[in-house]
C-alpha cells in the first residue's frame, strides 16, 4: 500500500511538471511571435497611411488642375472656390507661367522601409528617398499663383478653400490660384 502511494505521488509530480514546461514553452512561442510578426504590423500600417496620404496629396492637387481646366471654358471673371484636404507632411505647390505647374511633395517618414511605390518615379529628385514630389503641368492656360513657388500654396495638415479665378490677360486669359 505504501508503494501505491509513492507512485502515485511520483505521477503527480511528473502531471505538475508536464504543465509547468507546457506553459513555460507556451510562453516562449508567444514571445517569439510578439517579437516577429508585432514589428512587420506597425511597419505595414506605417506603410499603407504614407500610401494613402500621398493619394490624399495627388487627389488634393488633381482637384486643382481639374478646376483650373473647367474655368478655361468660361468668361473672364468666373470664379470657384472648391475645398481640399491636403494630409500632415504634404504641401500643395503652385507655380506661374510659363511653368504651369500644380503638385504636391510630401515628406516621407523616416521608417526603414522603403519609400512608397507612389513616389518611384518622382518629379523633384529620384536620389532624394526622403521626399516624394509629383508635378501636374496645366496646359490650357496661362497659370497665376498666389504665392511664390518656393512657398507652398497650401501646408498640409489642413482643409482648405481654394478660390480659382478666370482674369483677362494682355493678350490670353489667365486663370489665378489663390487661397481663401
């Protein structure tokens, strides 16, 4: 009788250790798959708001061309105002004639991935990884910008109005960008 009570004794010693490693291993495998898959999720959701920041940019600064396009048809003085979102860390850049030009640059975060696939071919200099800028020329009309082109037109971070107006010229008309 005393033997049946040492084994048993012996096989619940040997169930407590079986869970005590089970656990321990159950431990380390969650570690590990904290410390492996937990970084690659915050770089991918780091990666997919600078792509959708930079659409947010492009939509802001395409916006501006489409206007400036549709009050080309209309008489000299036709005005519209239209209001874009231009995300934090992007800027909406206007420059005159005979550049023409409406873009957005936006700085890129400094993460270690690489920059977004958005910006491989960028307008400003491909070398530069740290910024993407894309540039729209505007073709049908003689651009005016309300600021310098080494300002930006517009800051990100911000909603805006953009007052787009259609003005005679000397000899063409020109259609003027400004901030409201």
């Amino acid at each position: 009788m005393d033997n049946t009570l040492k084994k048993r004794k012996r096989l619940a010693n040997q169930k407590g250790q079986i869970s005590i490693e089970f656990m321990l291993l159950l431990v380390f495998l969650l570690l590990y798959l904290s410390s492996s898959i937990l970084p690659s999720v915050y770089l991918a959701a780091a990666s997919t708001q600078e792509v959708e920041s930079i659409g947010q940019a492009r939509i802001a600064a395409q916006k501006i061309v489409s206007t400036v396009n549709r009050l080309q048809d209309q008489t000299s003085g036709a005005k519209q105002t239209i209001t874009i979102f231009v995300p934090k860390d992007a800027n909406i850049l206007c420059n005159s004639a005979p550049d023409n030009e409406i873009g957005f640059s936006y700085q890129l975060q400094g993460t270690t991935h690489t920059p977004a696939t958005a910006c491989e071919n960028d307008d400003d200099n491909p070398a530069d990884s740290s910024k993407c800028t894309k540039i729209i020329t505007v073709n049908t009309t003689t651009l005016g910008c309300e600021k310098d082109p080494i300002d930006p037109l517009v800051l990100g971070g911000q909603s805006v109005d953009i007052a787009i107006t259609k003005s005679t010229g000397q000899s063409t008309g020109q259609t003027t960008v400004s901030v409201s």
